[in-house]
C-alpha cells in the first residue's frame, strides 16, 4: 500500500515536473524571441518580469518533485554512521523539520496572496501584471510542496514503526555522493 501512494505521487509528480519544465521552455523562447526582436530594433518588453513570475512558479512547484527524487541536499555526516534504525531516525527527523517548514512557508504565503486579491494589486511595471495570476500559482504549489512532504514523511513514519528501514530509506533517505556517481 505504502509503495504504491509513493509510485502514485511520483508519477504525478512527474507530471508536475514536465508542466513546469514545458512552462520554463516556453519561457526560455520568449526571451529568446525578445532577444532576436532586440537586434531588429523592437522588443515585446517585460520579459526579465515575467521570466521572474515564471521562475518562482516553477521553483515551488518543482520542490515536491525533487522530494521525491530525493534531490534535496542533506548533511549526512552522522547518518552514515549508524545503523538503519538510526539512519531511519535521521530520516524521520529530517522530513519532519522540512514539512514543518514548508507548512509554515506555505501558511505565510497566504496573506500576500490574500493581500493582492483583496486589493486587486497589480505589479508596479510597465505590464502591471495582477499580481494574483503569478501569487495564485505560487501560492498553490508551496501548498503542493507542503502537502506532498507530510504525506510523505507520514508514509516513512508509517514503514519505521513497522520496521521495513530499507523501504523507509528508499522514500525519504540521503544518498552520498559516492553512491550516485555508481
């Protein structure tokens, strides 16, 4: 059951990752579109706003895809010295203060995000982009994040408690260096 809730969210997190790279492509040929206008004496303008907008979206987006592909960068000095019950531990500990952190992150975002469609804001550019269409998605993929890290570290507490370490480890471990270049 466990194995299957983390294939599920990684494949749906794929697609996220694919959306989201789809949407930096897009991105990327706008600016470059704008850069070959430029030299004919023109320009869409705006882009470096906009590939703004587009960086941040995608950044908290493509946070819970790198969960879990366990890209996130760890210290795991100590970790790798012990054995998988405390290795485990670590784990657990580790995913605990990261959703801890992301819920928080994504609590805080919420009243900018209230802010700006309360007031009907509107960036202070030349675009005067509604600030809601950039904060709206923003917004929802910190809460993504947020949501896919508790399930996640709820999953790993789940297989701990059960004792199925080397499961546990395959969903929230660190891997070193030396593993991966192999």
């Amino acid at each position: 059951m466990d194995q299957r809730l983390l294939e599920t969210l990684r494949s749906l997190n794929r697609w996220v990752a694919v959306a989201v790279g789809l949407m930096l492509l897009a991105c990327a040929g706008f600016v470059l579109l704008d850069i070959i206008l430029r030299q004919v004496g023109t320009s869409f303008g705006g882009t470096d706003e906009i590939s703004g907008y587009v960086m941040a979206i995608a950044t908290s987006w493509g946070m819970a895809f790198t969960l879990l592909e366990l890209g996130h960068v760890r210290i795991d000095l100590i970790r790798s010295r012990v054995g998988d019950l405390g290795r485990s531990l670590f784990d657990l500990f580790s995913m605990v203060v990261l959703s801890a952190t992301i819920v928080l992150i994504a609590i805080r975002c919420w009243p900018v995000v209230e802010t700006s469609l309360s007031n009907a804001s509107r960036a202070n550019t030349v675009l005067a982009t509604p600030l809601i269409w950039v904060q709206g998605p923003w917004f929802a993929g910190w809460v993504w994040f947020a949501l896919m890290s508790c399930i996640i570290t709820l999953i790993a507490a789940g297989m701990i408690l059960r004792g199925r370490y080397d499961q546990s480890e395959a969903a929230i471990g660190a891997f070193a260096e030396v593993d991966s270049l192999q």
